[in-house]
C-alpha cells in the first residue's frame, strides 16, 4: 500500500471545489436575482414587509431546485463515480 500524495489530494480538493460551485450556482444566482428584484421593488414603493423579501426567494429557489436538480443529481453522482475510480490508482 503506498502514500498518496499531496498532488493527489490537491487535486481531489479542488475538483470538489469546482463540483460544489456547479452545484450551488443556480440556486444562488436564482436568489440573488429575485432578492435584488424584490429589494427594487420595496425601495420604489417604501413597502418595508420582511415576509415579502423572504417568500418570493423561498419560492424562486423550491422552482430552481425543480428545474436544476436532475442536472444537480446526475453531476454529483458522476463526480462520486470518478472517485470510487480513482481509489485503485491511488492505493497502487
């Protein structure tokens, strides 16, 4: 059984990183877009509700998920695939 290396394990890490940033994207773009919409809209009309900032973005990201989350599952069961794959070349 041999060590694995500190390339492997940046490599890994940062594959991770670039997984976890095509995942989270929609969703947080989706927010960021409705929330700036609906902070448009309360400083036009001065409407100060907290519950109108809050239910248009918990709405907006239950759709998103909807629309992304066949992407979303299928990105990060291949990324586990190419781990469990990687396993035998780094124990060698």
């Amino acid at each position: 059984m041999s060590d694995v290396t500190d390339t492997a394990v940046i490599e890994i890490a940062m594959k991770t990183m670039l997984v976890t940033l095509k995942l989270s994207a929609p969703i947080l773009a989706t927010a960021l877009s409705v929330g700036f919409v609906v902070s448009l809209f309360q400083s036009m009309t001065q409407i100060q509700e907290f519950t109108l900032a809050f239910v248009p973005k918990v709405v907006a990201v239950g759709v998103a998920l909807l629309v992304s989350g066949n992407w979303m599952l299928h990105t990060l069961v291949n990324f586990t695939n190419e781990l469990f794959g990687m396993i035998p070349s780094l124990l060698a």
